[in-house]
C-alpha cells in the first residue's frame, strides 16, 4: 500500500467561490482508476501554514504511475492546481516493516 | 476525529541501531491513552527530505490535549524526540465538511 498524501494552501480567501470550485474539482480525484481510501481534509495544525489536505491509497506502484499520468489527472494539474495553489509539499507513506 | 502526523528525519543513519531505537520507542505512544489507529509509517516520496512518519487519531481535542501534556509524552519527546530527530513537520488533519 501506498498512501499519498498532499498538504496545500489556495491562493484564493477562505470560504471563497473559488476555493469551493477547487475542492470541488479535487473530490472528484476519487474516483480516477486504482484511488481508494480518498479523503479531503482540513489541515488544522497551527506549527505549518497549510490549510487543506488530500489522501489516497494506491495498492501498487504501478497504478500510483498511471494515476500520475492518466490525462484526466494531468488535465486537473493544468486546470485547477497550477491556477489555484499557493504552496504544496507532497509526502508519500509506506507502512514501516 | 483529529488525525495528528508528523514527518521527519532523524540524525542517525539509515538502519542504524539508533534508528531502530528510536522507531522502537516511538511505537509505544500506540498504547497511550486517546491514541486510536497509529501507524509507524516510511516516507517514500522524493519530493520532500523526510524519511519516516508517524499517524495517530484523537477523538476529540481534549483527548489530544491530554496525550500532549501525558507526563510519558514529555519523557519520550525529552529522552528520544529533541536526541534523535534532525528535522520535522507536524501536519493535523481533520474531514473537510
């Protein structure tokens, strides 16, 4: 299992139209081939300046790839992650043997 | 549900006896009072410098309070955390309404 996990901050104001539009449109990131465990999340820690998380599990390598480069993933990158984000740090898990 | 995480780098080298010390003792905050679902997790992503985290949940914010301010806390962020630890993230997760 690999859990992969990105904590980011909108460049648009809390409660905006905009922030919504992009929420909206990262939810559907669920239902792209091989997610599973999908989760949108609010980032609540005040030691980082992060706002909003997402989570997913692959099962394998493989489809953590295909997801990366399946068109409508990179259609979303073009879209709505370059357009929206200010700051992002991708952190990627694996259970510890 | 609180999901509280962090992601960090410790001083000592990879598959050292300190490393396994450290991720020993760090395993015992599962059986601190309030900690549901931990996980002893590696950090696999070549986008950040992290090599290892930790996931816990709190059921509420009084729980998390109390497993902050557990005396065995303390004692392990005095005895391991501040010894072995090069670099963290704290990053605290809740569903996103």
């Amino acid at each position: 299992m690999i859990r992969h996990t990105v904590v980011f901050k909108l460049k648009s104001p809390n409660n905006s139209l905009e922030e919504q539009n992009f929420l909206n449109a990262a939810k559907k990131l669920a239902n792209f081939p091989g997610v599973k465990n999908f989760e949108s999340l609010k980032q609540t820690s005040k030691k980082n300046n992060f706002d909003f998380g997402l989570s997913m599990e692959f099962a394998s390598q493989k489809l953590y790839d295909e997801y990366s480069n399946n068109p409508d993933h990179v259609q979303f990158i073009q879209e709505y992650w370059l357009k929206y984000v200010a700051d992002f740090l991708e952190i990627d898990y694996e259970p510890l043997k």
